[in-house]
C-alpha cells in the first residue's frame, strides 16, 4: 500500500517536471522556428536603403530598429565603431560613431546586423579630410593624389612640381578652398589647358604664378607662394575676394595687370624689391587695403594702380619714381598723406580724383604740364593746401579742388594767367604769388589773402573792382607806394599790409 503510494506521488512530480520542461521549451526551444523579424525606424531605414555619408571630420549617428530575436553588430573597419554590438529582441538602439579621415581619400565601411541567420547591411561612406598634404613627383599627377570629390577641400599643403593640369584641378577647388600652402613647388611648363578664355587657351610657363590662375577662388584667405617664381601673372588673383593674406616672393620682378583686381579683404602687401612698374589696375577695389610697401627702384605706377583702394590712409612714394598715369588713385577717400617725389615728370588725368581726404600736396616743376589731375567724375578731391614749383602754370589744372584754400606758387613761376578756373575753387581764400612773376590775372575769384612777394608790381589783366573789394593784398616791406603808385587794381583792395 505505501509503495503503490509512493509511485502515485513519484508519477505526480514527473508529471510536473514534464509539463514545467515543456514550457521552457516553448519559450526558448520553439523560438528558432518563428520567423525572424527586424524592422528599422522610420527615421533609420533610409540608411539601409542608402548607406550613411559622414564628412571628414567623422561624427555620429544613431540607429532603431526592432526584431523578435537576439542580433550582433560588426564593422568591417576600425574607424567605424558600433556601440553596443549585439542586443536581444524588441526595441533596440545603436549608435554609429565615425573618426576623423586623416587623409584627403574617399573611405568606405560596411555594418552587418545579423539577426538569426539574417544579416542586414549598412554601407558607410566618408569624404576625404578637409585638410592635407600631397607632394606631385611628377606634374600633372595632383589629380590622382586627391579624393575623388576634391571640391570639399578647405586646407591644402603642395610640394613638388605643377604644370597647367594641375592648375585645372585647383580651379575645380575655387568656391571651396581657403588656404592654400604652395611655397615648395616648381610651376613648369606643360599639361593641359587649365584655363579658356576668349577663345584663347592659356597654360603654365616656368616660375609664373599664372593668368588667371588663382582668379575668383572666392573663400580663399591665405595664400603662400612658391619661392622661385619670378612673375605674378595678369589677373593672377582677381576676385579673390576673402584674401587677407599674401606675402610676395623677393624673387618677383613683374606683377601683372589687375593682379590683385577686386581683393577687396586684402590688408597689408609688400612688393618686392626687383619690381619697378606696378601696373594697370594692380590693386584696383583693394578696398580693405590699409599699407602697402613699395620698392625703392619703382619707376612708375599704373592706370589706376590704386584705385578704389578706400583704407589706403598713406603710401610713401620713393625719390626715382617717374610716372603717375591716369587715376592712379581715383576714389582714395581716406588717403590723408602722400609725398610727390621731385623725380616725377607725368601725373595722369583725374590721378587724385575722389581723394576727399587729402588735404596737402606738393608738386614740383617736372609736373608742370600735366592737366585735371584732380578732376572727378565721381567725389572730389579733398585738397585745402597746394604748393607748386612749376614754371609755367597750366589752364584746368584746379579742376573739381572745391575744397582748397591756400595755394602757395613757388619761385619760377613767370607768368600766371589764363587760369580760368579760379571760380571753380569757391573756398581759396589765400594765394601767394612768387617773387619771380612778371605778369598776372586771376579772373573771377573768392580770395581774402593775396600775397605777392615781387618788389615790383607784376603787369595786371582786366581785374574787376568785386574781385578785390574784400581781399588784403601783402607785399614786401617798403615796396607800398609803389603799389599805390601804380594804379588799379592795386588800389582797389580791401587794404594793403607790408610783410
């Protein structure tokens, strides 16, 4: 009786056991043979359609998804990291984390999520770096040194050689590329065109920056040139117009025309030595341009050199320079100093015009048959004290100096008359007339001060009794009865003073 007891109660427990096994079973046993399932998020399944794209300075990102079973995440490369790297089923998290490209190369990885037997792919792409450094054994190879989308290139370093298909491929960089470090390479001839224009074709010559070269690299900042070039080219940098920095090589001798056209963040520039001509439009709407050093051997500034250059408070001119040509610094309205060498003997038309800051300026006589150098079309010259060593006066030379309130005619000057545009300076109130003249007619005036410093009263045009009225005339001490002596106009003025 026990034993059949002890039997109903043993079935019992493994009865239990059984069923409690089962169960266990169904959980865990059962469950490879459901379907897998792995659904991404909405915002994540982009990424296993598409891929991920990271710049090169790497990031991060996350994935969701759900799936019904266990999952595991690897990388094929190290530099892309998964975190965590398995999970189990419901919602699940991961994040993507992307290092820094050291190098300018495209790079590429693939994530594998593999849920029981299913694998699921994420295939990432990184730019190249925005920074580097290449060397061009051979020119024209750049190209094949650069990733692949070379337009997102911010900072780059080049030795070794470039010719013209190097530069094509910099050009290709110009709306991205914001410094540029060329100090150890040899521009040589040869490779393709790298620029059209015109009609015309231009390649690289041997140690020139070339034409056009660099023109409208639009964030370009800084710029260091090779060290053997001898010769900026025509339009070279023109509309580079974030550029704060360029140092010039000693080694130029030649900067071209338009050089620095439009450079407008330009600061500060020195020109080297061996250059003697800066030329036509060098440096036209520099309009941040604050100093400029120039060569002591410069012989002559071009067409508006400086023109438009809006900061250019001051700019020392050397003993030796010839030429001034037209507009040379048309709309400098902040120039306040500059010192006409007597080695000058040509200012150009409107030289000066839109100077409205500058308020002394000495000429000397090598000068005296240039017209209008102050003449504007735009603005005026801001010109209060001109003193002239000419012989001869030249007609329309006061042209648009509205400003100008003493001007100061040295000795040599013989003769001064003709010039009819006195009228057109309704602000000189004081003229001093050399002891050296002979003859003189002022025609329509404002003054108040004329001072004549010859002993003997100069010959007279037609003056008129308006003209003098309210002016003090000043001669040399004891030379007042012979003024008085001589009659209209001397008598006419508003008092005679011996000085």
């Amino acid at each position: 009786m026990i034993v059949r007891h002890f039997l109903k109660l043993l079935a019992i427990a493994l009865l239990v056991i059984a069923f409690t096994s089962c169960s266990d079973s169904t959980k865990e046993d059962l469950e490879p043979n459901v379907p897998t399932e792995f659904i991404p998020s909405n915002e994540s399944t982009i990424y296993f359609a598409s891929g991920a794209e990271f710049a090169g300075n790497g990031g991060e990102l996350t994935i969701t998804f759900t799936c019904n079973k266990k999952w595991k995440a690897t990388s094929t490369k190290d530099w892309c990291k998964i975190t965590p790297q398995d999970g189990n089923y419901g919602y699940n998290s991961m994040v993507v984390n992307v290092s820094t490209n050291p190098t300018l190369e495209n790079r590429d990885a693939v994530i594998t999520i593999v849920v029981e037997g299913q694998n699921n792919y994420i295939a990432v792409k990184q730019s190249g770096s925005e920074t580097g450094k290449v060397h061009v054994d051979k020119a024209g190879d750049l190209v094949t040194l650069l990733s692949a989308d070379i337009t997102k290139i911010k900072e780059l370093t080049i030795s070794g050689q470039l010719n013209g298909s190097d530069f094509k491929v910099l050009r290709e960089m110009s709306n991205n590329l914001k410094k540029l470090d060329i100090s150890d390479v040899c521009i040589v001839e040869g490779g393709d065109s790298y620029f059209y224009d015109a009609n015309q074709k231009h390649y690289t010559k041997k140690d020139i920056l070339p034409y056009w070269g660099m023109g409208y690299f639009t964030e370009l900042k800084e710029i260091i040139l090779p060290k053997s070039i001898e010769q900026i080219d025509d339009y070279a940098f023109i509309g580079c117009s974030e550029l704060k920095n360029i140092d010039i090589p000693q080694t130029v001798k030649h900067i071209g025309d338009a050089a620095f056209y439009g450079c407008a963040s330009l600061d500060s520039v020195i020109v080297p030595q061996h250059v003697t001509v800066i030329s036509t439009s060098a440096f036209y709407n520099c309009s941040n341009l604050k100093q400029i050093d120039l060569p002591e051997n410069l012989d002559s500034i071009g067409t508006m050199a400086f023109a438009g250059c809006k900061s250019l408070s001051e700019i020392k001119l050397n003993e030796g320079l010839r030429i001034i040509e037209i507009n040379a610094f048309y709309d400098c309205p902040t120039l306040k100093d500059i010192n006409i060498p007597q080695t000058v003997d040509y200012i150009g038309i409107s030289a000066f015009s839109g100077c409205s800051s500058l308020e002394k300026l000495t000429l000397h006589k090598g000068v005296e048959d240039c017209h209008s150098i102050f003449l504007s079309s735009n603005g005026y010259c801001g010109l209060k004290k001109l003193t002239v060593h000419f012989n001869n006066f030249p007609m329309m030379f006061l042209n648009d100096c509205i400003n100008l309130e003493e001007l100061i005619l040295e000795n040599g000057l013989e003769v001064f008359k003709g010039v009819t545009n006195l009228e057109e300076t309704p602000n000189l109130k004081e003229l001093v007339i050399p002891s050296t003249i002979r003859e003189m007619d002022l025609g329509k005036n404002s003054l108040l001060q004329l001072h004549v410093k010859t002993e003997n009263p100069p010959i007279t045009g037609s003056w008129f009794k308006e003209y003098c009225e309210n002016c003090t005339l000043y001669i040399p001490k004891g030379c007042k009865d012979a003024y008085i002596n001589a009659g209209n106009p001397w008598t006419l003025f508003k008092d005679i003073i011996e000085e």
